[in-house]
C-alpha cells in the first residue's frame, strides 16, 4: 500500500486520500496545542511558507495521546492553530497514533520508519516524518528536533544542496 491510498479526514471532516500530495515532499507531524513542543508550530509553518512554492507541505495531524495536550475538538484545534501559532499549513482531524487503534497513516509510517531500537511507538506529540516525492519514508525525527534543524533534510529532497 502507498502512503497516498490511505484515507484521511481533514480538520473540516471531508474524508480523502494523501494523492494530491504526490510528488511533494512532506513533513507530517503529530500535533498538540497544550504541549510544551508547541512553539514549533511557528517553525512548522515557516517550513511550509519557504518551500511551498518548491513542492513542499507540513500536514499536521493533532493528537491527544500524550498527556491530553489535545484535548480540543477538531473545530478548536483550528482556531488555537490559526490565532495562537499562525497555522495555515493543512491540518486534519484528531487521530491516535499509537495503540489498537492508530491511524493508518501512522501505522505506516512508524512500521516505515520505527524510532530508537526499533520501536514502532509514537514517543510523543511532535514526532515528525520526513517523506519524499515518491512517498517513501525518509527519516524519522524526535519531539526535540526543531523545524530549523530539519531544513537541510528538506533542501536536499527538493535537490537545493548537499544532505546534511
């Protein structure tokens, strides 16, 4: 299965697939408004304005496993996005990401990328996911990775440098 097959609902409730994303490069996230990671929401959406443009999108997926720091309903999710961070990159309907019933987005992106000796589990809200134009799984990145620090991972996927 392709990462583009997988069904999706958007924060407004419309059902569809990662297609129009195809041949992007992707930084997907598993958010979370109340958490302390929060902040990087701003480097998220400075992501998305530089390189959009380029073929590149953050997709943020709000998540309230860890702690509750999500505790909204997808509509708030939105506001608390939009007025607190700035947030216009595309966001989608609060999912789990661990567990029996882990979205299948996630499902395959942590059996595509596991993390630390090879756990499978989402860590904590934050955890991002690098995917190339043909929807491969590229690399994993940890809560505490800042946005910045993944430009170059970014850059070199849309062929502007050398990878770091």
């Amino acid at each position: 299965m392709s990462i583009y097959d997988i069904e999706v609902k958007t924060i407004k409730g419309e059902v569809q697939t990662l297609e129009p994303y195809r041949g992007q490069v992707l930084l997907i996230v598993n958010t979370a408004t109340k958490c302390g990671f929060a902040p990087q929401f701003k480097g998220l959406q400075k992501l998305h304005d530089t390189y959009k443009d380029q073929g590149f999108a953050v997709l943020g997926f709000p998540c309230g496993q860890f702690a509750n720091q999500e505790p909204g309903t997808d509509e708030e999710v939105a506001q608390a996005c939009e007025l607190n961070f700035g947030v216009s990159f595309p966001l989608y309907a609060k999912i789990d990401v661990n567990g029996k019933n882990a979205h299948p987005l996630f499902q395959h992106l942590t059996k595509e990328a596991p993390g630390l000796l090879g756990s499978k589990a989402v860590k904590w809200n934050f955890t991002k996911f690098l995917i190339d134009q043909n929807g491969k799984v590229v690399k994993r990145f940890a809560p505490t990775d800042e946005p910045a620090s993944i430009e170059s991972h970014i850059k070199a996927l849309l062929g502007e440098g050398v990878h770091a």
